[in-house]
C-alpha cells in the first residue's frame, strides 16, 4: 500500500499531471469498457479512434504508477525486461 501511495505521490508530482488528470476525466467509459470487454475475450486490441487512444494513455499512466507498486503486474513486467537486457548483451 506504502508502495501504491508513493507512486500516485511521484505521478503527482510529475509535469504531466495536468494532462493526466485531464484524460481522466474526459474519458469515455463506455469505449474503456468496450475495450477491457475485448481484451477479456482474448482480442487483440488496436487504436483505431481518439477516444480509444485517450483509454490507452490512461491505461499507460496507470502502468507507469503499478511499476512503483512491489509484486505487481507492471512491476514484474519492468524486472523482466531488465533481466532480458542484462542477459542479451552480456
């Protein structure tokens, strides 16, 4: 939760936190749950409108925050690419 709370704390006080909380609240939710509905059925899903753009930079600013966050998804993702990067050019 210590965790949680500090990246919220450093995306907040990032320069982009204007047009973060800008997106936020214009963003569409009936595209955002037409999109997690497509992904729960294993589409692959592509930008192909504004609107679904503006879901999926919302989706990467919470990325961004789940990579301060001990054991999640996000960091666990950003601890393999590491590995990765260590291995394939040693």
């Amino acid at each position: 939760m210590k965790s949680a709370s500090s990246g919220s704390y450093l995306l907040a006080k990032r320069a982009k936190f204007d047009d973060i909380s800008a997106r936020l609240l214009a963003l569409d939710t009936t595209v955002l749950k037409d999109i997690k509905d497509r992904m729960k059925a294993g589409e692959h899903v592509k930008v192909e409108t504004p609107e679904q753009k503006a879901c999926f930079d919302v989706l990467d600013d919470l990325d961004a925050i789940g990579g301060h966050v001990k054991g999640s998804i996000t960091s666990k993702k950003f601890m393999r690419n590491e590995v990765w990067s260590l291995l394939s050019f040693a």
